[in-house]
C-alpha cells in the first residue's frame, strides 16, 4: 500500500476549483428532473484492467457536494483490477450526478497514472532498479500524481527545488564549471543534502564524481554508454539514467546496474483510464 494520500490545501483547492468550474451555474438538468429526496445506487465500474488510484478524493469530492453520500469499494488504492464494478455510492441523486464528472476526472488520470507506473515496474521485473517520477506534473496535481505513482509500484524523486540539489546543465553554464556549482553548492545547503549532477558524456561524469556529487544523472546516454558510466562510477555515487525512457527500453535497462531510472512520462503522459458511473436499474 502507498503512503495515505495527501489532503494538503493544495489538494482541497483541487477539488474546490473542481466543482466551481463544474456548478458555477448550478445543475439544470438535474435539479429539473429529481427532487431533492430522491436517492440512488450508483456503481463505479472498470472498463479496462487497470491500478486504482485516488479512491480518498473521490471520496473528498462526493462529500463536498454532499456529506450524505455513502462509499462500499471492493478495491483499494494500488490494486489491480479487471473490468467490472469496483465500488459503489448511495445517497440523493442530485448530489451524486453533480459530483460524478469531477470525481471522475481525478479517479480516471490518477488511476492512469498508476497504471502507467504498474506497467513499467513490471517491464523491470526483478531488476533492483527503482523506477522514480520527475517534477514534470501537471501544475497543482504534484502532490497526487506522485501519489499515484506510489500506488502504481513506482518512488516519488523531488517534491519541489527544495527538496534536493540537482545541478544541471544551465547551473554549469552559469556557474562555469561542474567543480564551482558542486562546491557553491555544499558551501550553502543545509549539510544533509544530497547533491546530484546531470552529465552527458564521460568527461563530465568524471569531473562530477571528482567534485565529490553524492549522485549522478546519465542524461540521454545510450544503454552502452550507460554500462560504462556504471563501471566508472564504481559505487562512488548514486547512477540515475534520465532522458528518452520509454517503456520499451526499460527491459534491456534492468540489468545495466543503474540504482535509479527517472521518467517524466510516468505522469505527464499517462492516458486517462475507463472508469464511469452506472446507475442501479
């Protein structure tokens, strides 16, 4: 099981946004066809197999609209599933119809994502490569994609700027070298930080080893350039491999020794999944 789902402020002003942008104007269809002590059974179903995710905000979302809904699920966040119903809602139906779309818009990319995430893990199979995410989120959903990826068997690498030090190509240019950017760096971080390195070509790798970077990202380096970067190293720092991983390329990845593989795609290009809401009969 991933760590409990993050309900920051950022979290609750997604789902509050979500619902303004949804019943700014009300709902006229729904509120001119149902009285308001009408209720219903409503059963959220699988269309696909697929990796749940973000089962908490649907929750969050329904509530929001309406405390009196109720929640039974048969699946929990990181499970794989296969087509069919996965939960259920009770209670009045003007409030489940208003809080369907948005809810489902979250369970739907969230669920993508873990999905995705459940997909390349197993291309890595017994591999002790950890397969991580980036910062490359779509914006206001970090907290919960990076969840999603915890549910999709993947790790999370850095929330935000400030939550490691990574020097990458536009700090060398502008500090003028690897060496100055590592040691400006160590001079003023907080002495616990990790410092990494994003390197291209061997040259740089060895001055960023030489600097004394507690990690190193292979950037774009082919798979046998990757082989030899690991070798070079020698277990002196943390190897990540970033840059042009694709699922298909994971496989022939497993076993070059890398300690961690990064991949944006992971949350910025993950297909929503097929989740809908089906009414009981």
């Amino acid at each position: 099981m991933p760590a409990a789902i993050p309900f920051s402020e950022a979290t609750r002003d997604l789902i509050r946004l979500a619902l303004l942008e949804d019943l700014i104007s009300g709902d006229v269809t729904t509120d001119a066809i149902f009285a308001p002590d009408d209720r219903v059974t409503a059963f959220f179903v699988a269309k696909e197999p697929l990796v749940v995710a973000g089962l908490p905000i649907v929750r969050a979302v329904f509530e929001r609209v309406d405390p009196d809904c109720t929640f039974t699920w048969s699946a929990a966040d990181g499970d794989r599933v296969e087509p069919g119903t996965i939960g259920t809602v009770e209670g009045p139906v003007r409030s489940v119809l208003k809080a369907e779309r948005p809810a489902l818009n979250f369970m739907r990319h969230l669920s993508g994502v873990a999905t995705l995430t459940r997909r390349c893990v197993d291309l890595l199979g017994d591999s002790t490569t950890r397969l991580v995410d980036t910062r490359k989120t779509t914006p206001g959903f970090r907290e919960l994609e990076k969840y999603a990826v915890r549910c999709g068997g993947g790790f999370n690498h850095r929330y935000n700027l400030g939550s490691g030090a990574m020097i990458k190509d536009n700090h060398i240019a502008a500090a003028g070298s690897i060496a100055l950017a590592v040691q400006r760096v160590r001079d003023h971080a907080p002495f616990l930080t990790r410092i990494e390195v994003e390197v291209t070509n061997f040259d740089e790798l060895d001055q960023a080893i030489a600097a004394g970077a507690d990690a190193v990202l292979l950037d774009n380096m082919s798979t046998p350039m990757m082989r030899e970067a690991v070798t070079r190293v020698g277990g002196r720092a943390i190897v990540e491999a970033s840059g042009n991983i694709t699922a298909e390329r994971l496989g022939e990845l497993a076993d070059v020794g890398l300690d961690i593989i990064s991949s944006g795609a992971l949350t910025h290009s993950a297909p929503n999944v097929d989740i809908s809401l089906r009414f009981e009969a």
